[in-house]
C-alpha cells in the first residue's frame, strides 16, 4: 500500500504537525513501504566492549528487515584501525553474510567523521586510549591513510563522495575531509537527481540554518546548504551534535529535508544552560549539579525510516534497553519540501503544544549550603517545581527562571535542562530542583521568583511566580 500526498492530507495526517504517535503502527499501518532504513550516528567505538550498543541497534534493524542502515560518522572515538575492525565484526555478527533474517542483503551506508581522522590527538580521548593499551601509532591516518583502512576493514571502494544505490533509490556520502565538494559534486550530477524521485544525503557535520547547533560552531560553513538548495526531493541526514532527538527541531524542512541523528554513544546540550554538561562527567561541586556530557554509552538512539511515494515515516528509537524502545511520536514527513510548509520553523512555532504545569501547581523556594564551582562555600535559593507536561506526546524543552526586582531593573535569567533531559520520558522526575547562587539576588530591592516552561521553539507556558521576596541588606558585603 502506498499513500499519496493527496491521501496523506486528506486522511488527516498532516493537517496539524506531520506527528502521530506510536511509528511502528504507523508504518504497519501503512504497510508495504518501498524502502526501509536505520540510521545512527556518532558510534565513537574503543574497545570491543563498546560495541554493545551498537549490537543493539543493528539487532533491532535485522528485527524490523531493513534494507540499509546508514552511519552518519564517528564510528570511532579515537580514530585507530581497529575502531573500523571493532564496527565490522559488529555487524557480521548481526548480518552474517551482509544479509538479514528474510536472506536479503542489508546494505551497510557509512561514511566518516572527525574522530575517524582526528580523534588519536583529542586531549583526554588520547589518554583514555594509552589507559587501554591503544596507540595514536596506530592511527588511520598515519597508516595508510583512511581509504586503505576502510576499503580493508569493510570490503568496499572508499571515495570522498559516494552514491550507492538501495532498491532503486540513491543515498549520497560525503566523507568528513570532502563536505566542501558537496556544491560542485550535485551541480555536475543534477540530472540524475532532478528527475523528482527523492534521494538521501549523509554527512558527519549539520548542514548550517537546518537543524539544532547548525546556525553557529560545527557547521559545514553552507557547503551542504548550497549542495541540496535546489533539490526539494533531497532528504538530508547529519551528526556530530549529539542532540537527543526530543528536540523536535531535529527535524526540519525549507528548501529540501534535513534531520539530525542523534549520538549512539553520549548526548551533547544546547548552549545556554546552568546545568548543561560543562564537565565531562558532571559534578556536584558546581552551583547547580551539571548533567554529565559524557554518558558514555547510556545515552543511544537513532531512527527507523520507512519509505513510501511520497511521506516518510521516522522513528525515534532510543537504544539503550534490548528493546529498542520508542520513545516519542514518530515523524510523518513529506518527502517533497515546501519552503514555508508544515515543516518549517516558522509554522511549527506558531502550531508547535506549549508546555505547562499541571493544575494547582506551587513553587517552593528554600535555602541550602553547597560549594561553588571553585569549592567555596555558597548559599543557594532552590526552585522546587513539578514537572511541566506537554500534550501530544512531545516534551518540554527546559526551564527559564527570572528574577524580577519590583523597581523595573533588569530581571536575572537562567535556564536549566531537566535531568532528564536525553533521557526516556518514564525517566522524567515528578520534581525539578534548580539553584541560583543568593549572591546574584537583587541587594536593594524586592523580587520575585518567575519559572516559565519552554518547548524548543522557545515558546512559554503559564509561569509559576512566587510572593515578593527581599534579601536582608548586608549580605552583598559579607565574606
């Protein structure tokens, strides 16, 4: 069964937001698409221990018959040659033969990323690897080279830009040292992708004004915007942020499709945070406890995507258990951009559920000891909330607490992720406890508490606002 664009609306499907919960009876729904593929992202493999999750993954692809899995870069974390060996004895094991259950070849679509060519030299990478008995000798590009390495460990031509081909439908790679070939690549072969059947894109870095952290940082500087602007049949997969795919900015569509794949090893935050994983491995001896940056291995997801004429059907699929657990309403995407259509920023902001709190909600403020980020003795007020809830599934994005001093001055802002914040919804605390040092309180004047809970267009739910408060004078001098 294959669904029109003109049945999709008119089924109901994409007359609000292009989600509907619950992605693989979606896709049993429809039944029958022409093209099913997993995809994950930043695998950052080590030892041979560290590919258990990515069995996982593939495990669940061989379960769902897949016909490809695609591999947005960063397979390895060090950029070593047994990285690659590690990944491949993974998915022989998996797919023995290179086929899946039903007998039928399940094609491997991978492509490299920074760690593959850098990351024997990435500081505290560098001595996690010593501390196993690793070698930066033993780095691809000092072997061989990375063509050498991968046309070895994976049997198959390597290229700075690939096109393979998956029952009938062309999946284009850029490797990590060619995204700036991208423009000149498409222009010399737009005839091949212009007759309007859609096509995938893959690299490792976000095609810059697309998806999360692709504005500013780990952009491809436009190459891969100028590359697909004119194909609005091009989907276009990326990685190297780590965002988890709870941001349903992850997702976006203009001129062509873009999607952000999230990490299979450990989560990246958004900037502009309290808490937002400024240490590796997190701290209670900040302020505010950070949420660790570097999970490894705990925090691991991808997507399923099922194919038919004209819309797709992407799970979100978070690794973690053996289940491969879905863990927010899939996306139905149209394969056909529209610039300015359901899919667009600018529509979801306006159309996008804001979070609120639940009825009869209290904020509770109190005091506490702690230590600041250098170890010194601090004082902290803690906001203590319930948690905000979001209709249709989706989640909220963060929290933003002012403090707004009753003479007009400029109110203090800070935002906070739920700990919660990569992590399945079951996991989410009925509480959220967040910390703003007394000493950044208004001195002079009375304030209150405000806490407002935001999606990820930044769009604000009814706030929570305490009864005017006043700090004792004094405390400004005190040592």
């Amino acid at each position: 069964m294959s669904v029109s664009r003109r049945g999709f609306i008119k089924c109901g499907l994409g007359s609000t937001l292009f989600f509907f919960g619950g992605g693989c009876q979606t896709a049993k729904l429809l039944k029958n698409p022409n093209l099913t593929f997993g995809v994950i992202s930043d695998v950052h493999l080590t030892t041979p221990e560290s590919a258990a999750t990515l069995e996982r993954a593939l495990r669940c692809f061989r379960d769902r018959n897949v016909d490809a899995v695609m591999v947005c870069g960063d397979i390895t974390d060090w950029g070593i040659r047994s990285g690659l060996k590690y990944f491949n004895d993974t998915w022989d094991r998996v797919f023995p033969g290179g086929k899946g259950r039903n007998g039928v070849e399940v094609v491997k679509l991978a492509t490299t990323g920074n760690h593959d060519f850098e990351g024997w030299r990435y500081g505290d990478m560098t001595m996690e690897m010593h501390a196993n008995g690793y070698s930066e000798d033993d780095a691809i590009v000092k072997t061989g080279g990375m063509k050498s390495a991968w046309e070895a460990a994976f049997n198959e031509p390597y290229d700075d830009i690939r096109i393979r081909t998956v029952k009938g439908y062309s999946f284009v790679s850029c490797e990590w040292d060619s995204i700036a070939k991208g423009p000149e690549f498409m222009a010399a072969n737009a005839s091949r992708f212009k007759d309007g059947k859609p096509f995938f894109y893959f690299q490792h870095l976000p095609v810059q004004g697309t998806t999360p952290d692709s504005l500013k940082g780990w952009v491809d500087k436009g190459a891969g915007f100028k590359a697909l602007k004119d194909f609005p049949n091009a989907v276009a997969f990326t990685g190297h942020t780590h965002r988890p795919f709870y941001d349903e900015r992850s997702v976006w569509q203009e001129e062509f499709t873009a999607f952000a794949v999230p990490s299979l090893s450990y989560t990246g935050f958004p900037p502009g945070h309290e808490n937002g994983g400024r240490a590796r491995n997190g701290t209670a001896t900040n302020v505010m406890p950070m949420i660790p940056s570097r999970r490894d291995f705990i925090d691991a997801a991808g997507y399923v995507v099922s194919v038919y004429d004209n819309i797709m059907v992407v799970e979100r699929r978070d690794f973690r258990q053996g289940n491969a657990e879905e863990c927010a309403p899939a996306w139905l995407v149209p394969l056909y951009a529209t610039v300015g259509g359901p899919l667009s920023n600018q529509h979801r902001e306006k159309s996008a559920p804001v979070p609120q709190f639940p009825e009869n909600a209290q904020l509770r403020l109190e005091t506490r000891n702690t230590e600041d980020a250098q170890g010194k003795w601090a004082i902290v007020l803690t906001c203590v909330f319930p948690s905000a809830v979001v209709p249709k599934g989706n989640r909220v994005f963060d929290y933003e607490i002012r403090v707004v001093p009753s003479n007009g001055s400029k109110a203090l802002v800070q935002r906070f992720l739920s700990p919660a914040y990569s992590l399945p919804p079951k996991f989410e605390p009925e509480f959220q406890r967040f910390w703003i040092n007394v000493n950044l309180l208004p001195q002079d004047t009375a304030y209150r508490i405000e806490v407002y809970p935001r999606n990820c267009f930044g769009v604000c739910g009814k706030p929570l606002v305490s009864q005017p408060r006043q700090v004792k004078p004094g405390l400004g001098t005190a040592k």
